[in-house]
C-alpha cells in the first residue's frame, strides 16, 4: 500500500512520516535546532546549489516542519507542494507577493478577512500592489469586467467569515486561467475536510492554520498549497523566470525559479523568496501542535457540523433573532453552491442577526457562561463575538453596506462540547438579555 492510495482519514494520521526515517519514532519528533551539520565541503557545495534537499537552517526548512507540510499536500488531491508559515497573514501576504509585485493587481472582493481587507488599504499599496474590488462577490460577470492586463491573480475565501458567503470556485478559476492568471483561494473555514479546492480549478490554497486545522486555540501558523499545474512562465510573471545568480548550478550559470522548482514553483519561490528574505518561519514546536491537530480534523470537523445544525435548529425559533446565516439551509441564497461544493457540510461558525437593542445585545454577550468570548473560530470550544463591532472593525461604512454586515450579527464558532450545554448557554443568556 501507498500514500497515494489512502483516504483522507489515513493521510490525516499517517502521511508524509515514516518512523524509519526518525530512529522509529511513533510520534513526529520535535527538531528544535536553528542548523544542521554540513559535515564535509563537497555535501555543503551540493546543499549551496539547491541539489540536497537536506535541511540548512530552520528559517528555510525543519524536518517536524517537513511533515506537516507533506502531509497538507497529501490531505489535497492534486496539489504538488506546501509551504508551512509563522500564521494565516503571511500566508496571505507571500502568497499575494509571489504574483503580483512589481505594480500587479490583485482582483478580489469585500468577503474577507477583517485584517486582510485592512492590509488591502494600507501595506499592499505601500509595495506597489493595487487591489481591485468587486462589489457583489456572487456575479462572475463583474470580475470579468474588473479584469485589467496588470491583474495577476484572483483572490477569494471558499467560505467566508463572518457572513458565510460561498464562492463559485470553478467559475472563477475558469475565469482565471482565459485570463493567463491563477486563482488563490482562503480555504480556512472549509478546511480541507470539507473542500479541496483544488477539484474545483483553484491554483494555489492558503489557510490560517491557527483555526480549525490545528483546532485547538494553542498556536499561530499559515500554510500555503499549490497544484503545480500553473504555468507562470506565460509572460505575465518575469519574476519567475528571470536567472538568478543565488539559483546558479555548479558551473556558476545562473537559474530561474522555473528550473529548479518545476513541480512546485511557487511554493519554489515563496520559500527562496519570502520565506528566506521576509522570514515568518513557522517553528518546529508549533508544526508539531498542528499536526496534532490535523490527527482529528474529521472527527472535530463533523461533530462542529453537528452542532452547527442543531444551534441552527435551536436559533431557527427563538424569537430573539431576526436572521440566520448559513449556506446550507433552506433560506441561503448559497444552497445551491453549498450542495456543490460543502457536501459534507458548511463547517461549525453559524452567524446570526440578535432582534434586541445595542444594550441587549452587550447584556448577552456578557452574559453566556459557556461560549467563549473571543476573536477566533474553529477551536475546540464554542466561542461567541459581534463581529461589526470587534474582527470587523477596521471595513468602513461602505465596505459593511456592500458585504452587509449588520450591526446585529453575532457570529458562533460551533466546538465540541454538548449541543444541548450550548443550547441551554444561550438560552439562558438570551433571558438575561431581554429581563
Ligand atoms: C484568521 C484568519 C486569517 C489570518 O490568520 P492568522 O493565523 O490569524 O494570521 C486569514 N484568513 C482567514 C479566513 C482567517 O480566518
């Protein structure tokens, strides 16, 4: 038997260790050294030259940080490679990085990310990268209008937080790709449980590993994945393919990311690049908690699902709420995405609209017990937050007005305890609130 013919659930375990390798450890062994011995000057030319993949020095690679990334590349039917990050924003920010330098454009939309739709202001236009915005998120037809020849990727969430819209992966990226550019797609709260986006066209994935893949609520981390099936030798991006001395072989002739790194060039490059000269390096310790985590991502996943559809049942008739979000139910207008591309379900955040005043709303989130009170998602623990007023913050008022996030919301993050507990939790908030 090979990896290559295992089901999700035994790569999730299994892939991309071999206890052979690692004096026959059970557990992935936590590699906690900044370098490693180049031993004799003939091995230290040949790691020099980019042709021993052994490891140098942790900022570049780590082997506890090597099997997590194997195995998020295992966990991605058709992806090439993985690059393991310090968190979720510089995943985003390399990954943005690697393809639109130089004066490129990056088209997207307003269902982000709070921090990233405020790096989108402020730092990316700083390094010369434009961000072009569609309005309404759901019409292929305003990207395509939106398409300029400087634009050199399309970036979207699969699922987005906190008002879970889903996004027409195969229709973007089929968009993308007439266009000569790749499609990037934030798939933190599908997770690769619940979407591969790479099925669905997408050339490169990022994640925010703090949430749901590591599970825990104990560590910061980012990943990006990629198909390897790009071809960013098109014209549209010379960064890839201009020689670099640092790249030359050992006759000292100079080589382009494109030859060294041809099944995986843009993790290729983010890792010679960004990773090497911007430095989040994730570390040894931190790969080894997510891949803790990764162990239960389907059992964790499938029991948030749960306990998002009985929160929704619960939530469905109570009279203190005028709206519910969730791409699976019978009032979304993304149940058609969501049977295509969520299946298996729309993951554990569930957001919602509280039918009470300002002061109500405060009186109930300071009065559950059992929800955490905080700025995370897909943690073991239920967790609670008014997003408009805290995660979202930094959207202006016309930035809230497109994406409709409404003073009201309140956004839960489903974790694993008892549904009836968390019920029972905000049942008893919601009489506090409204006494
Ligand atoms: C949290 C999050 C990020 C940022 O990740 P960090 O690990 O906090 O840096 C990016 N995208 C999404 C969708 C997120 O939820």
């Amino acid at each position: 038997m090979t990896e290559a013919s295992w089901d999700f659930d035994t790569l999730a375990v299994r892939a991309g260790y071999n206890p052979t390798e690692h004096n026959h450890a059970v557990n992935v062994p936590i590699y906690q050294t900044t370098a490693y011995t180049l031993e004799t000057a003939e091995r230290a030319d040949a790691m020099f030259a980019f042709e021993d993949e052994d490891p140098l020095y942790t900022r570049l690679s780590n082997p506890t940080v090597d099997v997590l990334e194997r195995r998020v590349t295992a966990l991605h039917e058709g992806a090439t490679a993985s690059i393991a990050l310090a968190s979720g924003m510089a995943a985003v920010s390399y990954a943005l990085l690697n393809v639109a330098g130089r004066g490129g454009h990056v088209l997207t939309n307003y269902h982000l990310y709070g921090g990233t739709i405020d790096a989108f202001s402020h730092i990316y236009p700083e390094l010369g990268i434009a961000i072009d915005t569609v309005k309404d998120a759901d019409d292929i037809k305003a990207y395509e209008r939106a398409l300029g020849p400087d634009t050199k990727a399309i970036y979207v969430e699969s699922v987005t937080n906190p008002l879970l819209a889903v996004s027409d992966l195969e229709a973007l990226s089929r968009l993308a790709h007439a266009n000569d550019i790749p499609l990037i797609v934030d798939n933190t709260l599908a997770t690769p449980f619940l979407l591969n986006p790479f099925e669905f066209g997408a050339d490169v994935v990022v994640y925010s590993a703090t949430k749901a893949l590591s599970g825990h609520g104990n560590v910061i981390a980012g990943l990006v994945v990629e198909s390897g099936r790009f071809d960013y030798g098109n014209g549209k991006f010379p960064q890839f393919s201009e020689p670099h001395w640092v790249l030359r072989d050992e006759n000292d002739v100079p080589r382009n990311h494109l030859q060294l790194f041809p099944d995986a060039p843009f993790t290729g490059r983010l890792r010679a690049i960004h990773l090497n000269y911007l430095g989040a390096a994730l570390s040894p310790f931190d790969a080894y908690l997510i891949l803790l985590g990764i162990e239960t991502l389907a059992e964790r996943v499938t029991k948030q699902v749960a306990n998002a559809k009985a929160l929704l049942a619960y939530l469905k008739d109570s009279p203190h709420v005028s709206w519910i979000n969730y791409p699976t139910t019978q009032e979304s207008p993304y149940r058609e995405l969501a049977e295509k591309y969520l299946p298996r379900g729309a993951g554990g955040i569930v957001s919602f609209g509280f039918a009470g005043s300002e002061g109500q709303k405060r009186r109930f989130l300071d009065s559950v017990e059992l929800f955490s009170y905080q700025a995370n998602i897909g943690d073991a623990r239920s967790l609670i937050i008014n997003p408009a007023q805290t995660t979202h913050i930094e959207l202006t008022n016309e930035q809230r007005a497109i994406i409709e996030l409404k003073p009201e919301t309140i956004r839960l993050s489903l974790g694993l305890e008892s549904p009836q507990d968390l019920i029972a939790d905000l049942a008893q908030a919601f009489k506090k609130a409204f006494s």
